[in-house]
C-alpha cells in the first residue's frame, strides 16, 4: 500500500512540475485561459484568437474616414447640380403655366411643343439623378473593396506574426457578447493600417 501512495505522489508531483514548466515558459503575446474539467483539474492554454470592432476600425482607419469624406462631398456635389437643375425646371415651368393662362403662345403647336420640351427636361433630371445615385453606389462598393482587400492583405502578414489562427469582426457586440481585452486587437490592427497608409 505504501508502495502505491508512493507511486501516486511522485506522478502528481511530476505532474505539477511539467504544468508549473509549461505555464512560465510560455510566451506572454496571447492570453491564458483557465478551463475546469469535470475531473476537478485545472488546465491553461491560450487560444490563438483575437477580435476587431469594426466600427472602431471604420471611425479611426484614416482611409476609411478620407474615403467616407470623399463620398460625402461627391454626394453634395451631386444634390447641388440636381437642386440647381431642379429650380431651373420649375422655374420654366411656371414661366409656361403663365403663358398658357394669358395666352401668350401664339399656335397651339407651340404649346404643346414647349409642354413637350419642359417635359423631356424633366425626364432627364430624373434620369440624371438616377445615375448619380448609381454612381455613389458604385463608388462606395469599390471603396469597400479597397478597404476589405487592404485589411485582409494587413491580417494575413498580421496572423502569421503573432501566432493567430481566428480573428473574429464585432460590430456593436453582434458576434461576441463578453471577450477578455486581451483578445480585442483594434488598436493595434488601427495603428498599423494608419501607419501603412500615411506613409503611401
């Protein structure tokens, strides 16, 4: 009995020794985590995960706010040209109302001919708007492209770095409810693509 109670200690103390051996000799660059097994032992690891809050990434990567800035003044631009457009219309047309209530078109061909051209001009702001609208739509697509593409070609190098196998997205806690911060790579991933991007 006193040879297996011998046995049993010097397995566990081993045992402590390896555990102790593994836990200071680990890098420091991602965190612990402690998980209980049903059997009352106790095993550290770190998991090689991280995650990005994407609004942080979208409100304080520089290329995304000049990217943003940019499309916002293309859209200005665009409901400038159509407001101008737009009063130049209905000034003529109340011009052509005027007429047709003092008679002042000499044949009724020449009203209809007019009631014809207001007509068209209106088509075409209407068309007009509607391209500018599509532009600005594929404007911000390629801009996402641009953005998507440089991130994932950053994260790769990223990952390969820092020993990282998952990086999940967060947006306003929609993928992870609670995380350690040790785990929330934003800043850092911010600083790097902000560096990157001054110096092109």
């Amino acid at each position: 009995m006193k040879k297996l109670l011998l046995i049993s200690n010097a397995v566990l103390a081993i045992a402590v020794i390896v555990l102790f051996v593994l836990h200071f000799s680990s890098k420091k660059e991602t965190p612990s985590v402690t998980v209980g097994f049903a059997t009352d032992s106790v095993c550290t690891y770190k998991l090689p995960i991280a995650y990005i809050n994407v609004d942080s990434l979208l409100s304080n990567y520089q290329f995304a706010i000049d990217a943003n800035d940019k499309l916002l003044s293309k859209g200005e631009s665009s409901r400038a040209t159509l407001n101008k457009r737009e009063k130049q219309l209905e000034t003529e047309m109340m011009e052509f109302q005027r007429k047709v209530q003092n008679n002042a078109f000499l044949s009724q061909e020449r009203a209809e001919g007019e009631y014809a051209r207001i007509m068209n001009k209106k088509m075409e702001l209407e068309e007009l708007a509607q391209k500018m609208t599509q532009d600005l739509m594929i404007e911000q697509q390629k801009v996402n492209i641009q953005m998507g593409d440089t991130v994932d070609i950053f994260l790769k190098k990223y990952v390969a770095d820092k020993n990282i196998q998952v990086i999940f997205s967060n947006t306003l806690k929609d993928n992870i409810l609670y995380s350690i911060d040790e785990y929330d790579i934003t800043a850092e991933v911010v600083a790097a693509l902000n560096a990157r991007y001054k110096k092109k």
